[in-house]
C-alpha cells in the first residue's frame, strides 16, 4: 500500500498558541491579518483614537497586550503523528507544539494533513 504524501501546512501562532492551521498559505495570512485588525479596532476604539490619527501607539499597544500574530510553514513530512514540533519564530523564540494541534486545527477546517493530489493533476492539465 502506497503511503500517502503529508501536505505543507501553515499554522498561525500567537504566544505558543495555535489559533489557526491550513494548506493554503493565503487563507492562514488573511486569518492573521484579520485577527490583527480585529485587535487593533477594538484598542483604537479603547484609547479613542480614530484612523486619522497616529496609529502608531495603537499598533504598540496591541503588540504589546497580545502580541503577535506569525504565520509559520511546518512540512508536516518531516514529523511523526505523536512527535512534539520545535519552531522558531523570529523576535520571539522558540515554541514547542504537538503534532495533534495542528491535526485538530486543520480539521476545524475541514481539512487532513495529507496532500491534495487532484490540486496537482489539475495544474498539470493547463
């Protein structure tokens, strides 16, 4: 039995947590993105500072109450299913993570961990 080839993910991390996971790298940016300015909407509008102003203090504050959200490519080709996942991430450090988290957040997605392969041969048809 041929063994199925596991996909690319991209996760998105926020202080060691796992918050969202994908094979499309443009999904997990935008879920960030999102999250990013959900945060800094929700401060501006706490400090009564609107987006005329400098939002400089804004963006300070949030990175400093919730830090930031990172989007990090894991090859989950290079892990076993029980295997504990060592990141780094720049300006922060390292951050341990389970395999299974990341399983769990792709299937909140309606996604699995193993590659598409219909995505390739419908590339290939071009």
């Amino acid at each position: 039995m041929e063994r199925k080839q596991k996909a690319v993910v991209y996760i998105v991390i926020n202080e060691g947590e796992i918050l969202y996971a994908s094979k499309d790298e443009d999904n997990a940016d935008n879920y960030a993105e999102e999250k990013q300015n959900e945060i800094e909407e929700e401060i501006a509008k706490d400090m009564n500072i609107d987006e005329d102003e400098d939002f400089s203090k804004v963006v300070y504050e949030a990175g400093a109450e919730y830090g930031t959200f990172k989007v990090v490519e894991i090859d989950l080709n290079r892990y076993n299913e029980d295997e504990t996942i060592r990141i780094f991430i720049e300006n922060h450090g390292e951050e341990f993570i389970e395999y299974s988290e990341i399983i769990d957040k792709l299937r909140e997605n309606g996604e699995d961990e193993y590659d598409d392969d219909d995505d390739d041969d419908e590339e290939d048809d071009d």
